[in-house]
C-alpha cells in the first residue's frame, strides 16, 4: 500500500512541475564596448621619427 502511495504522489509531483510548460531562459545581452582611436596617434609616432631622422641628419 505504500508503494501505491507512493507512486501516486510522484506522478502527482511530476505532472505538477511539466504543468508550466517551457519557459524560456533569461540570457543577458553583451555588452560590446568599441574603443575608437583618432588618425592623429597613428601620425605622430612617424611625424617625431621623421624629425629625429632630419635632425640626425644635419
């Protein structure tokens, strides 16, 4: 008799918790972060090894 009992209330327990149905999961957007550099950094490392080569070169 305790099995039935038993039975009986893991189906009961079981049809219980598929009785929502799916739910969809919560999945956080990324956050992407673009880092923009200006074109005057990547100018003024040659601007100062042009004015170094100029200068050596007098």
């Amino acid at each position: 008799m305790k099995k039935l009992a038993l039975a009986g209330l893991m189906a009961v327990v079981g049809t219980a918790a598929l009785a929502s149905g799916y739910v969809e999961p919560m999945v956080e957007p990324e956050v992407v972060v673009a880092h923009s550099s200006s074109s005057v950094g990547g100018v003024v490392v040659p601007l100062l090894l042009l004015l170094l080569v100029a200068a050596l070169a007098n």
